[in-house]
C-alpha cells in the first residue's frame, strides 16, 4: 500500500528510538550534539541506486516506488542498503524532525539538470543550517551569505561559496590540488510537492541504467559507476575495472551490501538489456 514518505514523524518515534541505539548514540546527549551524532551516523549509510533500480521494477507507479524512511532503515539493518539522494533526505528529515527540531528538504542544481540532489536545512537558534550527509556536512553548517567555507574531509577539502547574498550556496572538491565543481544548493526551502515532484522525475536519470554507489571507509572514499571502481584518498586515486562475473562479490564486498540484494539489481538492469553499454569509462 502506497505510503507518504515525508509524513511528520509519530510522538516517541519508533524508528528514531531503532535508530539511535543501533548507532550507540546517547540520547541524554545535549540537543545539537545528538544532531550531529545522528547526522555523523547516517553518512555511513552507503549511496546506492540498486534498491531503487529494484522497486522502480516491482512498483505499478513512480509514487509506489519511493521508499519510505522505515524501508530505508530497516533495508539497512538487514541487508546494508543505503539509497539514493531524495530516499536519504527523506529519511534523514524523518529522523530530525523526530529529534525536535524545525527542517525543511531543499534542492540542487548539477550540470547534468536542474533539481538532482537534494539536502536539509535544519534551524538552530531561529538560523538555517545546511544538512548533507553524502558529502560529509555533518555538523550543522550556517547559511553563509557571503564569501567562501572550507571544510576538510578524510580525502578531500569542500569549498562552498555563497551567491545571491545566500540564495544559492554552489559546493566544489579539492582533492590533490584539483577543484571540481559538484552542485548548487538552492537555499529556499521545498514543499512536499516540489520535493516529490523531482523524486519522481529522478526515476528517469540516466543513473537508473547502471550501478552507482558510494561509500567512506577511513581515509577513502569508494566510488563505483557501472564496472569501474574509484578508490580516492587524499594523495591519489586508484581506477579499477571489475569483471564482469566479479561484479556481484565485488559490490558485495566494497559496500557491505547482502549479494542477494546485489544480484537483484543488476538482474533487473541485465533483463533490460543495459548491461550492455558498460563497457566506456565512468
């Protein structure tokens, strides 16, 4: 049965209190501690596309195969999923406003279109804050309206540089001196509408052809867009072409996902025929 995936958290929210604890964070944490002990945990959830590759399969409508912030967490608990930008936001907005605090989703631009990404903000002492897990935003960063930030990852510095006095927030990486520009954050607030509406109209990226995961260990980040595997660190980053019969073990192994899950995925995407168009570099 269909289920709103932004509805307010219940009082005394069971999957918060699943949460924390399966995290080991102390609820008598002080308020934004306990924030961001939780937004510290949630960026292990790994990126992935292989559940939403799978119940865009299994769904009869797009509103169908959104995943809900129970499916996210119980998906994790038992198989080590993660999910995709808009499955994790809504998750995350779940599990903030289940903490007490004022949140809202917004969205962001990259070069490939408009609307793509998605992130928080979260409001401390009546001031927005921005809130983005997958790239490491974890501590509650204040909507800078002027000038740049730089924040230090384990494998590379994030530079965001405010716009229109704070209208927009665009995000680079600078890793081994090199900067790559990634999005802009669009800091006005979303509606469910809006948000859902570029959910939807994620199910018909091109991502939806192939596997793309990601996920920090330590030091590195692992990266893996079709068969090919990048492992960045600070100092440098290795390029590995997986096999195609290794795929399933090597996914299964470098991301911490159950092979069953795995194997699902990319039997769905074999069924279609996309297998197919693999073979150029990511």
């Amino acid at each position: 049965m269909y289920k709103h995936p932004l509805l307010p958290p219940e009082p005394d929210s069971p999957l918060l209190r699943q949460f924390l604890q399966a995290q080991s964070i102390d609820i008598a944490l002080p308020s934004v501690e306990r924030l961001t002990a939780v937004a510290r945990a949630f960026s292990r959830l790994p990126f992935e596309n292989l559940t939403k590759i799978i119940k865009d399969a299994e769904a009869g409508r797009v509103e169908e195969a959104r995943r809900t912030p129970g499916e996210v967490l119980a998906d994790h608990a038992a198989l080590g999923a993660g999910g995709t930008c808009f499955a994790l936001t809504a998750t995350l907005l779940y599990l903030v406003r289940a903490l007490g605090f004022t949140a809202e989703p917004i969205l962001a631009d990259r070069r490939y279109g408009a609307d793509t990404h998605s992130a928080l903000l979260v409001w401390l002492a009546g001031k927005p804050h921005l809130l983005d897990p997958g790239y490491l935003i974890v501590q509650p960063l204040p909507i800078p309206t002027a000038g740049a930030i730089r924040i230090p990852t384990p494998f590379n510095e994030l530079i965001l540089s405010t716009q229109d006095g704070g209208a927009s927030v665009e995000l680079a990486t600078l890793q081994q001196k090199q900067s790559t520009y990634r999005l802009t954050f669009k800091t006005a607030p979303v509606d469910a509408g809006e948000f859902l509406r570029a959910w939807d109209a994620s199910f018909e990226a091109d991502m939806m052809r192939y596997p793309v995961l990601s996920r920090v260990v330590g030091n590195q980040q692992l990266y893996l867009q079709k068969k090919h595997l990048l492992v960045r660190g600070a100092d440098e980053t290795c390029r590995v072409e997986v096999p195609p019969d290794r795929l399933i073990a090597e996914i299964a192994r470098q991301f911490q996902i159950a092979p069953a899950l795995v194997a699902r995925a990319l039997g769905v995407l074999n069924s279609k025929g996309e297998t197919r168009g693999w073979d150029e570099r990511a």
